[in-house]
C-alpha cells in the first residue's frame, strides 16, 4: 500500500507527475523539472519532504544511546538546535541509514530518517535500545509534515509569510534549528542553496504550502531534488551507499568520527577494513548522460558511477563515482556508456553551491 | 493527449508519417516526452544504416532516464535530424515536429500494419 502525505491532494491539484518514491506516492514533477531546479538555483523553490520521518530520542540516556547508535559523534552537539549529519551503521560497517539529529536540549533530540528505510530504522532503534537497557523514549512523528524551502530568496519569502519567525531565524547559523511556536525550522537542506527546512504539525501543511505558493513560491518535485543534491555532491542513500557499502567507501569519512575513545555500531568493522575506494565527481567531457552502474575506465583499475545524471546548472553531465584509490583529481578517465568509452574528467565530488558552479 | 489523426503509431511510442514519396518519417509521441520528462540527450542513427522492424534505432534520454527509439518498421535511414541533437528539448516543445530519422522502406506495406490514432490512444491510456 503507498503512503501518501498530508499535501497529496495539493501536488494532484497542482498538475504534479506522480511516482512511487519509497513506497510513497510523491511528486516528480509539476510540469519540467529542468525549470523547477533553475527556479532553486536562483530564486527559490519548496519541496513536500514529509514522507522522511521526524524522529524524537529522549529520555536521561538520549545522549549516551546516541553516542553508540551512529558514525558522527553527537558530543560535537555543545549548543541547544545545533545539527548533525550522520551515517548509523550496522556491525559489518555498512550504512543502514544517513540521517540529521538536532540537539534540542539536554536529553531531548530530534532526527530526521529516510522514507524509504524509516521502518526498517526504527525497528533496528529499537532492537538497539533493549540490547543496551537504556532510558530513551524513541517516537516516530508521524503526526508532522516537512517543507523544504531552497533558494537565495527562500529565507525572504518564509519571513514574507510568517513574520514571526524571522527574529528567531535570521542569525541562525547553517545546520541550527530552532522551535517558532508549532514550527521546529532548521537551516539544513539537500540542495547546496541557503534555506529552511521547516517541520510542522500536518493539520497546518496545505496552509502553509498555500500561504508560500501566494507568495511566488515554486512547488519543486523529487526530479529536481535529485539533480540539486548530485550537484551539491549529497549522497543519497540507496544509491550512493547501503547496508553493503563502508561510510569510507561512500564520501562519507568525514561524518565518521574514529578518534574518540568512544565506541558505535561498526566501529571494529571500520577499523578492521579501511577505505578500500574514494569517492569523487566526473565531469563528462564528451556528449550524453552519465548514470548509476556504468563501469568507470581508469589507469588504475575500474571504478562505478553511483549517481549520475545531466546538470542542468552546468549544462553537461555530472556523475558521483566510486574509483580506485590512486586515481587522482584532474585525471580524464573513461566512462563506458551503452559500449562507448567516453571521456570524463575527475573532480572534487561538489559540482554547484549557492548558484556558482564550483568546476 | 495529443494524438494527431494523419500519423501511424507503434506501441513503443514512436509516430510515423508516410511522405509523397513512399518514405517514412518517424519520431517519438507527445505521450513519450511526456513520460520521459525533459529531454537532455538524443543520439541518431547513421545514415544509411539498415534496420529491422523493433530494432533500436535511435536514444533519447530525459533527466531522468535513457530510452531507446525503435523502427517501426524495416528499412534504411536516408535522413536524420541534426537539429534535435543540439536542442533535445525541441521534443518536448512540439513531438510531431521534431522528427528524429527518415526511412526508405525495405517494403511500403509494412506501414499499414502500424497503430492508428485510435488504436494507439486506447494502447497509450493503458
């Protein structure tokens, strides 16, 4: 049975193509997803991501079942709505899921998991939770809905329909949050451009969407998202990395925290395998479109795309890829497409930030 | 959906037109760059080519995915449209506009065992 979000109607009224995302019946579109991800880069753009889960952890042991739960090490959280990525691994190292946890206050945290992997996360939470006997209360908020605003004007057109936050929101730094009555908004996003990603009460959505859509807001569907976050060099799970792939493999070591004395799910495991792959950009040099599982070409062995598809910020083909470990930034390699060797070069795994193409 | 009545269809998508001069003209349907989304990439056949009927001919991929473009029918390619290559997006803007590759039939009667209009629209609602 697909799941449908609280602003399904809204996205059928709206004209969106429809497609099964996750077991989740969301938007790809509402008419070209070229234009939605132009209208991100330079004006402003808002998604319903209500179909990721909003998590809350709290309890007195909220911090130490964190701390043995997931890769990034949540003693990095000091001040009250500050946010952090993370990779949760299994005991084999392989990701289960890449998540955000915002520290709200002491023994109180909140995260926010993937759809697609949301039952199978809070399953694996729990079973976690009675190994470790811990005090921790973990409630999947299912009551709530998630809009994304992206863009260099989404902040303005947040403050335009809800004066009331932006005294709260205008000094918040990138990957804070803060509570503005019913509203958790946080400064975090998946598409490289400033913005809010504002967590509400779902009886309160379709206003709130309305409210932004009167405003000049574009409606983004998930077809943009993807090029934004591949733009952006943001992984996405299921595609990028899994339950088979080291968070090392995956771009991800630098969410990984193996200094600390501290121990969590995975930790031998990495130990024991180290990075075995880096994780880099192609720019396609020749014409077509890079995708997931072509073969990479290189001097130093073969690697394999991961995600892969046409910028429409930089008007070529950008992929992510796994290569082997002494190919080198600046390398052309070669990319084999339908039998073609096609030629790419290699580059820093962040294409677009803020607008401005970065290769 | 826009389904002209003049042009015969296949089930995978394609239209074809039949010229004054017994040559067939092919592209993809309104309802295909519909389903495809925004084309980024297309790649055409060489002239001269042969091909058999269902034979990949032609791909064309949106944002999304690549998708191959088949011959209706048997023939040989006399002609393509290098303007599509360079402006993929002139297919979603009018389908039945941007054709893609010209045939010569390996055998003129082949055509009339393609879709009509109406036949195609019950096939493309499906």
């Amino acid at each position: 049975m697909t799941q449908k979000t609280v602003l399904n109607e809204t996205h059928r009224r709206l004209g969106a193509r429809m497609v099964d995302f996750g077991g989740w019946d969301m938007p790809l579109h509402y008419g070209s997803q070229i234009e939605e991800h132009h209208a991100v880069r330079r004006d402003c753009g808002m998604f319903d991501v209500s179909h990721m889960c909003a998590v809350d952890i709290a309890g007195a042991d909220a911090k130490a079942f964190l701390l043995r739960l997931i890769a990034n090490n949540v003693d990095k959280l000091k001040e009250p709505g500050k946010a952090l990525y993370s990779a949760m691994l299994n005991e084999s190292g392989g990701v289960v899921d890449d998540l955000i946890v915002y520290f709200v206050a002491d023994g109180q945290y909140r995260m926010v998991i993937n759809a697609g992997t949301a039952e199978k996360d809070l399953a694996w939470m729990a079973a976690r939770l009675a190994d470790w006997q811990l005090d921790v209360a973990v409630v999947a908020r299912r009551d709530l809905a998630i809009i994304a605003l992206q863009g260099p004007n989404a902040k303005a057109r947040v403050w335009q329909v809800r004066p009331d936050a932006r005294a709260a929101t205008e000094a918040l730094k990138p990957f804070y949050s803060v509570s503005v009555g019913d509203c958790f908004i946080a400064t975090t996003g998946y598409t490289g451009e400033t913005g809010f990603e504002i967590t509400l009460p779902a009886s309160q959505a379709e206003t709130f969407w309305q409210q932004l859509l009167d405003a000049g807001v574009a409606p983004i569907g998930l077809g943009a998202r993807d090029t934004l976050r591949l733009e952006a060099g943001m992984n996405l799970y299921g595609q990028d990395m899994d339950e088979s792939v080291s968070p090392l493999d995956a771009g991800l070591a630098w969410t990984v925290d193996l200094d600390s004395p501290r121990d969590f799910v995975g930790k031998p495991a990495l130990l024991a395998q180290p990075q075995q792959k880096q994780f880099l950009g192609l720019v396609l040099l020749d014409k077509g479109v890079l995708r997931a599982h072509q073969k990479v070409v290189t001097a130093q062995g073969d690697g394999e795309i991961t995600s892969g598809s046409f910028s429409p910020s930089l008007q070529q083909s950008v992929a992510l890829a796994r290569l082997p470990l002494a190919t080198a930034i600046g390398d052309t390699v070669q990319v084999d497409i339908r039998g073609k060797l096609l030629a790419a070069k290699v580059v820093k795994p962040c294409f677009v930030r803020n607008g401005k193409a970065l290769v | 959906m826009n389904i002209p009545a003049n042009l015969k269809y296949t089930k995978s998508h394609e239209w074809v037109r039949v010229e004054s001069d017994g040559t067939v003209t092919v592209g993809i349907t309104d309802h295909a760059q519909e389903l495809l989304g925004d084309l980024v990439f297309v790649e055409l056949p060489d002239i001269g080519k042969t091909l058999a009927a269902e034979q990949e001919a032609a791909i064309v991929e949106s944002v999304k995915a690549a998708s191959d473009v088949y011959a209706p029918i048997a023939g040989t390619v006399i002609e393509v449209n290098g303007a599509v290559p360079d402006a993929p997006e002139s297919v979603n803007q009018d389908a039945y506009a941007a054709w893609l590759f010209k045939l010569k039939p390996a055998n003129a009667a082949d055509v009339d065992a393609l879709l009509d209009a109406a036949a195609y629209a019950a096939c493309a609602d499906e």
